[in-house]
C-alpha cells in the first residue's frame, strides 16, 4: 500500500471587515429579496418547488 501523496499550498488573503461598506435599508431589503429569489427559483428549476411560489 502506497502513502497518498498531499501538497501544502497557501493563499494570501484579507479581511473582510476592513472594507465592509455601510448599506441602507432599502438596499439590504434589496438584496434579500434577490437571495430569496435566486433560490426559489434555483429549487424550482431542480424540481424541488414545493408551495412557496403561488
């Protein structure tokens, strides 16, 4: 039996909540609405749509 070969890498990254920016109400409500959209349809389209859409 052979020992499985692993490559370590490393990713340089930042945080997030340095550059978080301020939204409005109206522009989370927004961007909920688009969430919530996005998947229904997404489970619609799969074939999993139940009563949430009528």
């Amino acid at each position: 039996m052979k020992a499985g070969r692993f490559e370590l890498t490393s990713a340089v990254v930042r945080d997030l909540l340095e550059q978080q920016l301020k939204a409005t109400r109206d522009e989370v409500a927004e961007f909920e609405t688009g969430m919530l959209a996005g998947s229904l349809f997404a489970r619609a389209s799969a074939g999993l749509a139940d009563g949430t859409i009528r």
